[in-house]
C-alpha cells in the first residue's frame, strides 16, 4: 500500500502524521500570506494552535467519562 512504509501499521501511522504535519506547514503559509505583519501572522497561528489543544482535551474528557 505505502511502499515507502513496510512496517504495517507504524508505517501507516507514521504516514497519517506526515500528512497532517504537511497540513499544518500549509496552513502556516497561507497565514503567513494573509497578514500584514510576522505578529499578526504569528497571533492568528497561536490562536489556531490554541484551538486544536482545545479540541484534544474535549476530546480526551470525553474518553475518560466513557471509560470511568
């Protein structure tokens, strides 16, 4: 399937998270491109990243109160 990756399932993980590195590299860019400043760039992609860390605690809360 990923012949770069033979090692089954660490090789398909591994994958998964180049792929959403390379994702969030793009996202970078076209913030970059859209600001009027590296601070602005910079405040837009801190707040992006403090909605994604959000987004992991909701979602571990939820796996610790289906769980207990």
């Amino acid at each position: 399937m990923f012949p770069a990756y033979p090692w089954g399932r660490v090789g398909l993980a591994l994958r998964s998270y180049e792929r959403g590195f390379e994702d969030a590299l793009e996202l970078c860019l076209v913030k970059l491109r859209e600001s009027n400043s590296l601070e602005e760039a910079e405040d837009k992609i801190r707040r992006l990243l403090g909605l994604v860390k959000e987004r992991k605690v909701d979602v571990l809360e939820r796996m610790i109160r289906e769980y207990i």
